[in-house]
C-alpha cells in the first residue's frame, strides 16, 4: 500500500540536498513508532520509496528568518503486508 503526503521545507541553503536524509529521518520516526505497535499484525515493513519529489508549481512561503528557500516536497511510504493476511512478529524498514 502506498501512502503519500506533503510537507513544507525551508532552508538555509539552496537546492534539493536535504531531501534524502529529511526522508530516511521521517521513515526512522514512522517505522519505530508504527512497527512497534503491529506485533502480531499482517504489516511486515515500510519503506521510503518511491522518492520524495519536489512540487514545484505549488507555492511555498518563507516564514523562518534565517531560511532563504521553501520547497513544497511529495513524500511517499509504502507499507507491506503479508500476502494472506498472516500475523508475523518479525518487522523491518528499509530505504
């Protein structure tokens, strides 16, 4: 199952390199929390794919002082579940 989302960065510096490890720190902060409550569940792993990418026609306010750039980001995670629905106790996120 894919789920996406958006969220607003602002930046001290130009350009997209912030993206990936914004991305693996978002998927760290969900996977620890949702994989530890599905013991026993049918989800068996999370990861970050496919990419985060920039919306650039959507606009982006600077709100921060110290910030010189807004990007508008598509974040992704797909969720995995086990095909017949089986209850695994063993869980994993990957990149």
């Amino acid at each position: 199952m894919k789920i996406n989302f958006a969220y607003t960065a602002e930046t001290t510096t130009e350009g997209t390199n912030f993206i990936p490890p914004l991305e693996q720190i978002i998927l760290d902060s969900v996977a620890d929390s949702v994989l530890k409550c599905t013991v026993g569940s049918s989800l068996l792993e999370i990861k970050s794919g496919p990419d985060d990418r920039l919306l650039d026609s959507v606009p982006c306010n600077i709100t921060h002082p110290e910030a010189i750039d807004c990007s508008v980001v598509l974040g992704y995670m797909t969720l995995g579940f086990s095909k017949n629905g089986a209850k695994s106790a063993e869980k994993k996120k990957s990149t």
